[in-house]
C-alpha cells in the first residue's frame, strides 16, 4: 500500500523504497512478488524524475472530439483518448518519437484484456496543456506500435490517463464540452473513491449497492461474471449464452456474456434504464478484479445533460 501510494503522490524514489521493503518480506506469496517486482521496475526507471505538477491560468472550457481532447506536448498539439480507467497516459512508441518526449527503458509487464503480456517502457513529457492548465513531468507508459495497432489499422496514438485528469480538479461535461474551474467548487457529495489508480463508484441494483469502476474510456458500460453469478447464474441455460469481441492494448478477444435487454440501476443519485446490456460469465482477465460487478461506460453518461467529476471531494455528479 505504502509503495502504491508513493507512486500516486509522485514520490518514485520512495515507492522504490518501499517495493525493497517488500521484497525483503519472508516467504512472500509467489504472485505476490512478481507484482511488486513489477512494480519496482516502473518506480526504480523514475526515482529520478520530479514530481508531476500542474499550474492553472485560468478556466478551460475544451470543445471535444468525441471521446478525444485537444493537448499540447512540447508545443506540439494533439487530440488524445482522455480515459478515468487508464492508471496511467499511454503514447505509442513512434508518437512518443515525433513529439521528442525522452524515453527510459523499464521492461515492465502489463497485462492485457487479451491475456497477453506486453512489454512497456517510460516517457517523461516536460510540459503538457489542456486549455490553460500547464503540467510538468508527466509520465507516459510507451508500447510499442503493434501493441496499439488494431484490426482495421485503427491506432491508439496516445491515451490521457487518471493521473493527469485527477491534476486536473474538477471536470464538468456538457454539451460536447469540458470546463475545468480554475479554483474547484466545494461538492457536498462523496461518492467517489480510489483504489490506487482506479476510480470507483456505488450504484444499485434490486435494493444492493455495488461497487463498479468508472472508465470514460469505454463505450459501453460492461456487467462483470460477479453481477451473473449473483444474480443470473441460476437461471440462465448454457444456449442462452453469447459472445462479444472487446479491444485494448495487446488487440481483441471474444468473451461469453449473458444478454439482457433492458436493465436498471441506480447511479449518483439517478435513476436510469440501459438497453441491450452484456453481463460477462467469466472472470475477467487474470482475476485480480473479481471483486467490481461493473465497469461503467459513457453510454450511462449519455443519460445526462451533464456531469461532473470532482477529484478534491471525490464527487461524482449527474444532471
């Protein structure tokens, strides 16, 4: 925990402290080990980097492309996949090269949605805009081209991730747009947490409260295999079973799902009803994630004229 707060806060030396630490720890569970091992690797590549800092000019108000904001690195402009679900900004190897952001080979691991494992190394960008808000030392996790090259020749030239959107403060979305107060609000509601990297949210479903990820970076909101078994694995037959194909980095893979054709949750305070819903039968990639019954997408936020992310009282709002 220590190591995985030290990484959030910036400090790679100390998270690199911490992860010896660790590693001295009699009879340390196999897996265990390897992730931390791991994890050594990210922080001892960058326990000479600053920490990442940001300045705020003014307010931003952002036109977006989609589901792609407009950034500048080292004076160069870019429109990037902004993902809450990305523990870390991601650039393809040869994008990291044109936009001359200094590369530190690391080696490390990073699995994948595939099941695959993908070698990453580091890049540091010295400045990085959005609007009037200017961040230092940002690091990048750097893949290779292939790794982000998908069928069809769609590639995924970079990815701005949790760390610089959390910088951030808050984030209101509207009308295609994204404004980003130079001095946050007080938000009243705290029903936002972390879990390192990760944001989390509450929502309902038939009277439980559940735990699912926020991830602006995936399309469709997903049901994972612990919502099927508590709640559809009695009653469903094996013909009922279909599957869909998903993407990310290491390419895509098909995955058995129970389709529902309408289903209601309660999220942030709101009531809504999803169409043509997938519930996943499987535990997710390597089971480390077994504990979340989804992982909420952008189709949820499509319900609203707006919402708001605020990352200094944990508030997720919906309107």
């Amino acid at each position: 925990m220590k190591m995985e707060n030290f990484l959030r806060l910036h400090d790679y030396a100390a998270a690199l402290h911490a992860a010896d630490e660790v590693l001295r720890i009699p009879d340390l569970p196999e897996a265990g080990e390897a992730d931390v091992r791991n994890t050594r690797l990210i922080a001892d590549a960058l326990k000479e980097v600053p920490p990442q800092r940001i300045e705020k000019y003014g307010d931003s108000k952002i036109v977006l492309k989609g589901t792609h904001i407009d950034v500048t690195i080292h004076g160069r402009r870019r429109d990037y996949a902004y993902d809450t679900g990305a523990n870390y900004s991601i650039l393809m190897a040869s994008e990291a090269r044109s936009l001359g952001v200094p590369l530190i080979r690391a080696g490390f691991d990073v699995g994948t949605a595939t099941g695959q494992t993908v070698k990453g190394d580091l890049g540091i960008a010295d400045s990085l805009t959005i609007g009037q808000a200017v961040l230092r030392h940002v690091v990048f996790l750097v893949f290779p081209d292939e790794a982000l090259t998908f069928p069809g020749g769609f590639q995924l030239r970079g990815v701005i991730g949790f760390p610089v959107l959390e910088a951030l403060g808050e984030l209101q979305f509207s009308n295609g747009t994204i404004f980003i107060p130079q001095n946050p609000p007080t938000r009243t509601l705290h029903n936002l947490v972390l879990e390192n990297l990760t944001p989390l949210v509450r929502f309902t479903y038939r009277g439980d409260t559940l735990i699912g990820r926020f991830d602006t970076g995936a399309g469709r909101t997903d049901f994972y295999e612990p919502f099927f078994q508590r709640y559809f694995a009695n009653t469903v037959t094996a013909a009922q079973i279909d599957t869909i194909k998903s993407g990310g980095v290491g390419g895509i893979v098909e995955q058995p799902v129970y389709r529902l054709k309408k289903l209601t949750i309660r999220l942030a305070e709101n009531s809504l009803i999803l169409d043509s819903v997938a519930v996943r039968t499987e535990v997710p990639g390597d089971g480390s994630e077994n504990y979340l019954y989804a992982n909420i997408g952008l189709d949820v936020l499509r319900h609203f004229d707006e919402y708001i992310l605020n990352f200094r009282d944990m508030a997720f709002i919906l309107r």
